[in-house]
C-alpha cells in the first residue's frame, strides 16, 4: 500500500477540466453578467463545452458507457433548452446558435 502523502500529491496534481473560474468565464462570455447562471444561454454555453469534453473522452475510450449515456442526457438537456428559445425568443436562439456554432 502505498503512503498516504501519495494519494495527496495525486489528488493535488490532477485539474477538472471545469473549475468554477471557467465556469465563470463562460457565464459573463454567454450570460448577462459572470454571475448570471440561470438563463438559457449560460446554460447551453456550458452543457456545450461538457459535450465537447465529453465527446473526446469517449473518442479515446471506445467503451466507457456510463459517459455515453452521460453524454446523451446533456444533449437531450440542451436540445430542451434549445427548443425554449425557439418557442420563446427566435432572435436569442439564432444567436446562441451562431456563437457555440452548433448546427451546420
């Protein structure tokens, strides 16, 4: 068994790849302000930079299964947020839609 100091050093050295100052840089890049969680733009900004991190995992392990179906929810999240726009404000979806680059 390894010494304790070990697991530390590792648990110090390894990052997330989604911390909360990126979290907040993309809140104040899509959101009203950096503080600005809850609208739908701010959300969709981050469940698409999941995605994408996401989707490089699972091209590099082929088999990882629970971070496919982890992936697909967030899809399908987004995707419900993504028809909300267009219910409610087309001009705000067209221009999330431009920013993330989303569709073709």
């Amino acid at each position: 068994m390894p010494p304790k100091s070990f697991f530390k050093r590792n648990i110090l050295q390894t990052s997330m790849y989604l911390d909360s100052t990126k979290k907040k840089e993309i809140f104040a890049k899509h959101g009203k302000s950096n503080t600005d969680t809850g609208s739908s733009e701010a959300q969709i900004a981050l469940f698409s930079y999941r995605i994408s991190h996401l989707t490089g995992h699972l091209k590099s392990n082929k088999k990882d299964y629970n971070t496919e179906r982890a992936l697909r929810i967030l899809v399908g999240k987004r995707r419900r947020l993504l028809d909300y726009l267009v219910e409610t404000d087309i001009e705000r979806y067209r221009a999330i839609i431009k920013e993330l680059g989303i569709r073709k």
